[in-house]
C-alpha cells in the first residue's frame, strides 16, 4: 500500500464566474494546479462570461458565515484570500471571521469593478473594507484602479505604483503588490512589493493581445497558494508573479475567447521523499 500524498488546504472567499475564467473558478484552478487542496466560500452568484456582467446575487451573510464554519472546522486552511465580497455586510462577516483566526495568512484581492467595468463593490463597502479588512491582512493585491481608490491618486508611472505601495502599507499595516500589468507605454508588465521593510521591483515581459480577465484573481490566488506551503511572503509573492506571467502566456482559445491558463506548470509537480506534493514552484522544483 503506497503512502496518501499530503497537501495543504487553501481557501477562496470570492464570487462565482459562470464564465469561468475570474472568481471563485480561477482561484480552484490555481490551488489545483499548485498542488493545493482548495476549498471556498461563496459570496455571490453571478451572470458573466470574458465579454459582459449581467448580473450578481449575492449571499446571505448567515450563509457565508456557515461555509466559513464548515470550512475551518473539518478543513482549516494554512492561507486564505479574498476576492469579490461586494457588500458592507459581508465584509463585516468576513473581518470578524478573521479576528478570531489571525493565525492564517490572509491575502486580500480588493476587487472593485470588474473588468467589464461593472461595480462590484456596493455603496460604502470600500470605507467598511478599508476600516475591518484591510488591516487583518497579511497582503493586499490592488492594481492601478484599485491603488488609485485606496490612495486618492491615479497611477500613472513605475514611480506612482512605488509612491502608492509606500502609502497603503503605511496606511493599513500589511503589506502591499501594487500590481502595473495595465500601466501604458511600457514593455514590461512591472508590480511593486512592499512590506514596510523591503521593496522588491517585479518585471516579466508584456504579453500583449491576450486578455487579462482573472488575472487578478489568478494572481492572488497563487500567492495564497504559495504561502499554504510555508512560503515566506516575498517568495510567494515572486513564485505567484512567475505563475501568473506563464498562465497569460499560456492562454488557451476558448470558443470565441482566449482565457488564462492557471495550469500550465501542472507537469511540474513533484513529489517529495515524504509522500508530501510540492507546488511545483521554482523555490520548490527539485535541482539536478
């Protein structure tokens, strides 16, 4: 009889996509594909596909506070993320979930408008997720739009997105990717990582004519992922900025639309003398 493979447990707290390429869906993928047990909680149901949003119901708070228990009492995850929590009042279910179990990292994906351009965050969630959330996090993954919310500027240059990192993590206390994959006139798709100690300049060549709905998701999926293998956070940060690059070069032709591919590196997964599955990332790959 073989010896059962271990692996950590992740969480997605997010919305569904009926598209599947955002949301909960990408999140499941990415766990999967860095060898990751995912589990999730629900916070909204949604009409969408890569071209349009035609509608969201969200969850009951109630609801979500018993996937929460459900969750973390048979499954308890060594990380977790956010994504779309789209109302006041799951937020506040959320934060206090994450007061009581401050011992699992918590990335916070602060998804606002989708890339249709779909608000998906409701009246005075932003000030509620600023004021109960933010400052629970271990990070916080804001692209330019978002970066621009949380600090009242619009970012327009490498120097902004550092300007920016430097004033959220001194603002909520976590730290911060301010992402730069849609910043113009550039060749590089360039993030900046802060955590109020070091800086770390993360570059990959643009890819450009594929489409970039469920990077973000992607994106701090793969850092959840990452750390549920005790990564430190700087190197979850890096491996995640690795993954996603490959996922949008890899993107695959769906019917009418190209998608991202969060299992790209999925023949990569090794397997240690422990029984235990390694995520495949470079920190992790095996050396020759």
């Amino acid at each position: 009889m073989t010896k059962q493979q271990r692996i950590p447990i992740a969480l997605t707290i997010a919305g569904s996509d009926s598209g599947g390429g955002a949301g909960v869906q990408a999140d499941l993928k990415t766990f999967q594909a860095l060898a990751v047990h995912g589990t999730s909680v629900l916070t909204c149901v949604t009409a969408q596909n890569p071209k349009v949003l035609t509608g969201i119901q969200p969850c009951s708070p109630d609801m979500i506070l018993r996937q929460l228990d459900a969750v973390f009492s048979e499954l308890p995850p060594k990380a977790a993320k956010t994504g779309m929590l789209y109302s006041a009042s799951i937020i506040h279910v959320v934060a206090d979930y994450f007061r009581t179990h401050r011992k699992t990292p918590l990335v916070v994906d602060p998804v606002l408008v989708s890339t249709s351009g779909t608000p998906l965050l409701k009246g005075n969630a932003l000030r509620i997720l600023e004021k109960e959330l933010l400052p629970l996090a271990t990070l916080i993954t804001p692209n330019l739009d978002e970066a621009a919310l949380l600090t009242g500027r619009p970012l327009k240059s490498l120097e902004d997105l550092r300007r920016s990192a430097r004033e959220i993590q001194g603002k909520f206390g976590c730290a911060v990717l301010v992402k730069g994959g849609h910043l113009k006139n550039t060749r590089e798709a360039a993030d900046i990582f802060f955590d109020g100690t070091s800086e770390l300049l993360l570059t990959a060549p643009f890819v450009g004519g594929m489409s970039t709905h469920g990077t973000g998701c992607t994106y701090s999926a793969a850092v959840a992922a990452l750390l549920a293998y005790d990564h430190p956070l700087s190197e979850a940060v890096a491996g995640a900025k690795e993954h996603i690059t490959q996922a949008i070069a890899n993107s695959q032709h769906v019917g009418r639309h190209w998608v991202l591919n969060p299992g790209w590196n999925a023949a990569g997964r090794a397997k240690s003398g422990r029984g235990e599955t390694k995520c495949g990332c470079s920190s992790c790959k095996p050396t020759r």
